[in-house]
C-alpha cells in the first residue's frame, strides 16, 4: 500500500531501442516484449504485437521486420513515403499493453509515444485508485509524478 510521499513513473525501453522522432511505427521492434513502465508496485508491460508480411513491389522481395529493408528506408516518413508507392502491407504489428501477470488489458496502440502514455496514464490511474480505496488518501498528480499525502483524522 502506498504511504506519503513523492512517487514517479518509472520505464524501461529494453534492448536500448528508444522512440524518436522517427521512430514511433511497431515496426521498429522486435516482436515481444519492448517496454515496462511501473509505479510503486504496479507495473504494465508493452509488447509488440502482430506478424508482419511486407512486400517490396521494386525488388520482389517479402519483409517481415525492419531490419530487411534497404537502407532508403529507415524511420517513419520514409516508411510512409514507401508504402503508398513500393511497399505492399499484408499484415502489420502494434503496441498492446498487459498487466504484470499476463492480463491482456486490451489497450492497442499503433505509435510508440502514444502507447507510452496510455501504460503511464493506466498505472497512475490504478495507483491512485489504491490510495483512494485502500487508505482513503487522496493524492495530487503532477505529470508522471504523484505525491501522496497523510490526513490525520480529527
């Protein structure tokens, strides 16, 4: 149970890859999991989801990650810029987000920034549930930051 005091979302991008400007699509992962993002004692997990089957008109050639594609393509713009003209998508993975036991919490996303916030948004809702519920505190969000404090009861 939280007590008071200053609490803050905390994420892990594993394997290094961090989003970029450039870099928001799922395709840049490898399928799996890709990030943690956690407050006190609840933490999310976001996974890359999906097969992917890609074929390049140009070259003949089928895609089923990133790291197969020439070198002209290598963030999001050019990625767009592809896919209306050479790249033919069949299937396309995304970012989904489940609990810490596995739970699927049906919460997809298809921009790393944006699946990003909705794991911060969860596990500050969850938390501040807890405090409310289990301690009957009520606690201030600034941001990724929640400060819990202590009412005495008069």
């Amino acid at each position: 149970m939280p007590t008071a005091g200053d609490y803050e979302v905390e994420c892990v991008w594993l394997d290094g890859n961090v989003p970029d400007g450039d870099h928001q699509d799922p395709i840049w992962w490898e399928n799996g999991l890709v990030c943690k993002v956690r407050l006190d004692d609840i933490e999310v997990n976001i996974y890359k989801d999906g097969d992917t089957r890609i074929d390049d008109l140009e070259t003949g050639e089928r895609y089923t990650n990133s790291s197969q594609f020439p070198e002209s393509i290598n963030g999001d713009k050019t990625l767009e810029e592809a896919s209306g003209k050479r790249l033919h998508w069949h299937n396309n993975p995304w970012f989904d987000i489940y609990a810490s036991d596995g739970t699927h919490l049906d919460m997809v996303g298809h921009s790393a920034d944006e699946v990003f916030e909705s794991a911060c948004d969860f596990v500050i809702s969850e938390f501040v549930n807890l405090c409310q519920i289990e301690n009957n505190q009520i606690p201030q969000v600034e941001g990724k930051r929640v400060v819990v404090v202590d009412f005495e009861d008069e």
